[in-house]
C-alpha cells in the first residue's frame, strides 16, 4: 500500500488549531493574519447567504480577528 507515503506528502501539516469561529480543534483550514478558520467554517462562509443569520454570527467572530501589526 503506497496510500501511507502519499498522505505524508499531501498533509502540510497535522496538529489541530483553535477555529475562529466554531471555537473548535481542527487539523485542517486556512490562517487569516494570526487567526485559524477552519476548512468547514470557511466552505460555511463562502456559501451563506448575508441575509442568513448565520452570518452574522459569522461577522460576529469574524470581528476578533484584527490586524494587530497594522497600526494607520
Ligand atoms: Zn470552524
């Protein structure tokens, strides 16, 4: 079975990060600045509606994220 060795080189990396958003352990998802959204809540994002008040919620903890470095 080969299918070991090539989800070594497929997986970047395999520790779990805090989401922004769910508040959860997640292995897989994107950095924004200094935050974690994962996979799941970003698919989510992508494809609510604003009318949706999901996505306030998402506004909402999308809020924490600040660009701390970038004082004007
Ligand atoms: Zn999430």
């Amino acid at each position: 079975m080969e299918v070991e060795g090539l989800s070594s080189l497929v997986t970047h990396h395999y520790y779990e990060e805090t989401c922004v958003i769910c508040e959860s352990l997640k292995p897989k998802g994107i950095h924004l600045y200094s935050s974690f959204i994962c996979t799941d809540c970003e698919n989510d994002l992508i494809h609510t509606d604003t009318n949706d008040p999901r996505y306030k919620y998402f506004l909402k903890q999308l809020r924490k994220i600040t660009t701390p470095e970038i004082f004007s």
